[in-house]
C-alpha cells in the first residue's frame, strides 16, 4: 500500500474512502473548527508509511479541491488495505487549502501545498460552525535514550543479530529492539546459555535511542558491548564450552543403545538442545575438538585410528559411557571394527567381519548389544560366554617401553 495514491471524499461529516467505507474527522486528525464540508471535497493523498497492527496510515496530502474526482482504481478493486483503515495521520494539513474547501471555494481549481506557502487567515464567508484558523505548528521531536539489562535468556538468537522486546515507560510502547552481529546465527539461540558462560554474565546490557516526530517512531538503535564480543574467537570459545560438556554427560537413566551417530550423540546428550550440524560439518571435527580439550591417554591410539578410518564405508560413531569411538578399518578380505575409549584405562576391542555392508550392519547392532552386557553384567561375563570374532589389544601405560608402537603393532598383526 506504500507509494499508492488514493482519493478522500469529504461531505457533510464523514471523509469517504471507498462508497461505504467512511471515518469521521477525529479518525483522520482535523482540526476541532472542522465540522462539516458542505460542499463536496475531494483530497488526493500519497501514503508514506502504513501499521497493519494499529489500522493507520501516514500519509501525505497532494492536493485539495471542490471538483467531484472518481475514487482510484486501487480504492474500488475492493482491497483489503482500504477497508481496514481506521486511521490517518497526515505529514501536514495545509491550513489555506483547508479553509479553501471547506468554504468550497476550490471549485474551478486544484490547490497543491508548496513548502513555502505560509498558513493564514483567509477572508471567507464565516458560518455558525467555524472558529477562527489554526496555524501550522512545527513537527514536535522527541528523544529518548535509555540503558538497561535485558536477562540472556530473554534475548532472541536470529541471523545477522539479536533481538528483544521492552516496554519503554516514556512512551508507554513496546518496541522490539534488533542490535546487528553478522558473525550471529539463529541456531545459536538453543546454546545462549553457553555464551553466557563464556561472557561470564546472565545478563545484558543494552543502550538504546529512539526519535519521535509526532508521535510517530522514525529511529530506533540499540547497541551492546556483550553482543559486540561476540565474534569467531569467542563462538570458537562457545564450541569447546560445549564440547567440554560432552565428553563428562550428566545422564543417569539407561538407554537401549550404546552407539550413536553424531546428530544423535548430540541431540542424546544434550536433551536435543544443540544440533552437531550447528558447529560441525564432520565427525572428524568433533573428534579433533575432543581431543585438542581432552587430556586423553589414548592420544596417539586415536590420532592412528582416526586416520585409517573408513569414512567412505561407515561413518564414525560416538559411545556415551564409557565416552569412546567406534571405528572401521577396511582390510583385504575383512572389516575390523574398533572400539577405544577417549581417556579410561580399558583394553582395545577389535571385531573382525567379512566385506560385506550387510554384514557390517548386522554386526555394529550386535556390537552395541554387547556394550550394554558389558555395561549391566561387566567384561568378563562377555568375554567368558561370547563366540564372536573378536579381540582384545592391551595398553601398555609403562614408561619403560612405547606402549603406542607396541599396540599398533598388535593392531596391525590381526588387519587381515
């Protein structure tokens, strides 16, 4: 509706725009001394801005006249727009041209308002409805400048920025307040309280400013130091924050699964709250993270499986407790299926399966049912009644020999 230009229809005591569609004077701001046009009006007007919420306009008046002009196509099309005005505030009221009309003295031309034209008293026919002419006033400005803090989790993650809500008591409005950080994105809303921790606040500070210009709300800027910071390093910070609270879950009830993907790792772990793909494009990743922020005592053991992995074949998989990885390497006749642990002093568990995927599938479920016997009924219950293929390669945490070369050694003996 912006830009459109339609047509006021003033008679009697209503301002017509449509043929049933009218409002009265107060509802388009004229004067108090404005009380009946008793000769037929017609104002074009060009609207400037529109508020669907409150059902006004703002708009701007081009030109006034007595001549009879046919409402704008735009008007009798029947649009929604139009029937749902209930309010219009002009940029300004020529007061000449109003009395002009009003008198119904426009009748053989049309009075376009210029900058220049000083409103005054006209010499008129005064009738008993009419009060002496009001001046144009200059347009009322007012500023407002407020600092306050905004609680974290009241502040909204988008992209591109923030936003919240707030009730600014001078005006008596509630305003949302957008404060701009391109290096913000909405998937970041679900993790906030991870950037509360790495701010070291729960709350926000914002400074605002708004400008009004008859009422009318024409700036609105805010700005914050805390959303400021945040930025690549800081969001990086943010990563390891969470990352750090994967690998020590608080979860005490029981799953019926051992293995898990990364998106399920995540979503188990943190109560579906972070998605992996929201810092991670790989498992890979997560693993160097793990073990960049981990004082991991299979280090070297994870760096070496990690760069035999097959990703092509199966993707890395993630066990919660112990906190360890499942991992494939492809030999020339069989799939190893690998099992080691991030930083508890268990043995290596190697599966051995023939190349075949449908196999290998049946074979990763079977291997995290065993997980969980060994979880409920310990190693030894397993290793004393299971026939599967499989394993075990110790590690050898003596500083007398090399305990990473002589497991790879092992390891690499049974890749067949």
């Amino acid at each position: 509706m912006i830009g459109k230009e339609i047509v006021i229809k003033l008679l009697d005591d209503k301002a017509y725009l449509t043929e049933d569609k009218f409002l009265t004077f107060q509802q388009i701001g004229l004067p108090n001394f404005v009380k009946q046009f008793k000769t037929p009006t017609a104002w074009t007007i060009k609207v400037l801005k529109q508020f669907p919420i409150e059902q006004k306009i703002f708009a701007e008046i081009l030109s006034y006249t007595n001549e009879k002009l046919p409402f704008s196509h735009y008007q009798v099309s029947g649009s929604s727009d139009i029937k749902n005005i209930e309010k219009i505030t002009f940029k300004n009221i020529d007061t000449e041209a109003l009395v002009l009309t009003l008198a119904g003295k426009a009748t053989s031309h049309t009075i376009v308002p210029t900058i220049e034209r000083v409103a005054k008293v006209l010499d008129y026919e005064q009738s008993p409805y009419q009060t002496p002419v009001q001046l144009k006033r200059e347009s009322q400005i007012k500023k407002v400048s407020e600092t306050f803090f905004i609680p974290l989790k009241n502040v909204r993650f988008k992209l591109g920025g923030v936003s919240f809500d707030k009730l600014v008591a001078s005006i008596n409005r509630t305003i949302e307040f957008t404060v701009v950080n391109g290096d913000i994105r909405e998937e970041f809303d679900a993790v906030k309280n991870y950037f509360g921790n790495v701010l070291q606040t729960k709350k926000i500070q914002f400074i605002i400013e708004i400008q009004l210009i008859d009422g009318e709300i024409t700036k609105i800027k805010a700005e914050s130091p805390e959303i400021s910071r945040i930025d690549k390093k800081l969001i990086e910070s943010v990563k390891f924050e969470i990352v750090e609270s994967l690998h020590k879950p608080k979860i005490d009830v029981e799953m019926e699964k051992s293995i898990f993907m990364m998106d399920e790792f995540f979503d188990t772990i943190t109560n579906q709250q972070v998605k992996a793909s929201v810092f991670y494009d790989n498992e890979n990743q997560l693993l160097d993270d793990l073990l960049q922020i981990t004082a991991s005592k299979h280090y070297k053991h994870l760096r070496f499986l990690s760069s035999k992995h097959a990703h092509s074949v199966m993707k890395l998989r993630f066990v919660i407790k112990p906190f360890s990885f499942i991992f494939l390497i492809e030999g020339e006749r069989n799939y190893h299926i690998i099992w080691e642990t991030l930083d508890t002093e268990e043995a290596t568990y190697v599966w051995h399966e023939v190349k075949n995927l449908n196999k290998l599938e049946l074979t990763l479920k079977k291997i995290d049912h065993t997980l969980n016997v060994i979880k409920a009924q310990g190693k030894k219950t397993y290793i004393n009644s299971t026939q599967d293929n499989f394993r075990r390669i110790y590690h050898d945490y003596s500083e007398l020999v090399d305990g990473f070369l002589k497991w790879k050694v092992e390891l690499e003996s049974g890749l067949t």
